[in-house]
C-alpha cells in the first residue's frame, strides 16, 4: 500500500537516492531547502521509499508542483497518481499547477489522466521542447 506524507529530514537520504536513480543527482540543495520548508512529499510502501513531490507556492499565487520524481523501478504502479492525489487533498487554493516538456509524453498521459488541463506553454526554457503548463481546478466544499 502506498503511503505518502511531508518529507522529513530522515527522508533526505532517500530523496537523494531516488533522484539520482531518476538521473537528476544534481538537485541535492533543491531538496534540502524543500524538505526545510516543508515543500516535499514522499511516496512510501513500508520501508521502500518510491518516490517523491516538491510544491512551491508562488506560482503567480497558487500552487505549483514543481517535482515529481518516481524510481525508475516502481514507475506505472500509482506512486504518481498517490503523490498528486495527496498534494490534491492537502492543497489550500482552488487550482493547482504543474508542467511538463513537450517530450515527456508520459507525464502528458498522466496529468490528464488525473483530470489537469493544459493551461499553456513556456518556450526556451529547454532548447527545442516548449514547457506545457497544467491546470486542475479543486473542488472545495
């Protein structure tokens, strides 16, 4: 069952291993200053850690997930969907935000599949693949 919960500094670790697993072993300061501010979630099942979501909060004002980063080996068995599911029931405005390359056509697959929308796009950020901005508008009783 997965478990997902704020990253805490015993998660550092963990963290780190997953994005370098991911090919990202740059990010090291990034997820510190996360995990600080209370910006980082961890998927969990037991005590195998399966990946992982940072939020920042100043996305012209709303929410935005910055990072979601699953391990290679648990990837297309829910551990994205339970991170965004989290962040979703957790999250204070009425619309969330993330984004996506063009060429990441699984990430595409699964924002839309999670009912976000495309809500834009950034060009020349990365050279030749155009940032797709999402939306999912909250539902709040």
């Amino acid at each position: 069952m997965i478990v997902v919960e704020r990253a805490t500094e015993e998660d550092l670790l963990p963290l780190f291993e997953i994005d370098r697993a991911a090919g990202h072993p740059e990010r090291a300061a990034e997820l510190e200053e996360a995990v600080k501010t209370r910006r980082a979630y961890i998927a969990r099942d037991q005590d195998t850690h399966l990946g992982f979501a940072v939020i920042k909060r100043d996305f012209f004002g709303y929410p935005f997930i910055a990072l979601l980063v699953v391990h290679p080996d648990y990837r297309r068995r829910g551990v994205a969907s339970a991170l965004v599911a989290y962040i979703e029931k957790t999250c204070p405005a009425d619309r969330l935000f993330t984004s996506t390359n063009l060429s990441n056509q699984p990430a595409q697959a699964l924002f839309e599949r999670l009912g976000f929308s495309r809500s834009g796009i950034i060009e020349n950020l990365d050279d030749d693949d155009p940032e797709l901005i999402y939306v999912k508008r909250l539902k709040r009783d």
